[in-house]
C-alpha cells in the first residue's frame, strides 16, 4: 500500500481535538480591522469546530492527523 500524502496547505490550517474533530480559526483577523468592533475582534479569536458537511473530505486530505 503506498504513502499516503497529506495536503501541508490543510495541516497548517486544522488540527484535530481529542475527540477527533477538526479545530480551525476564523477568518477576518488579518487586516482592516480599523471598521471592526471589539466585541468582533474578540470573537475572532476562538477557534472554531469544522461543519460536519466538510468533515469527511478534510480527514481524507489529512490522513495522518
């Protein structure tokens, strides 16, 4: 069976928790963030869990997670 090779584009972005979801942060926190307020500035800050919807394809991009 070969190596299967993981995308490093989606390791750098998820990781996954300990009980096998995929963390992520969000986006918006780059730049122009002169306009934002700092209820959203601070929000942006959490990581967030990966819809269910696009689960199976990132753990097929990411095998060895």
């Amino acid at each position: 069976m070969p190596k299967v090779k993981t995308s490093k584009a989606a390791a750098k972005r998820f990781t996954m928790t300990g009980t096998g979801k995929l963390k992520r942060m969000k986006a918006g926190k780059q730049h122009i963030l002169t306009k934002k307020s700092r209820k959203t500035k601070r929000d942006l800050r959490k990581p967030e869990m990966m819809d269910k919807t696009n689960e199976k394809n990132m753990k097929k991009i990411l095998p060895y997670l």
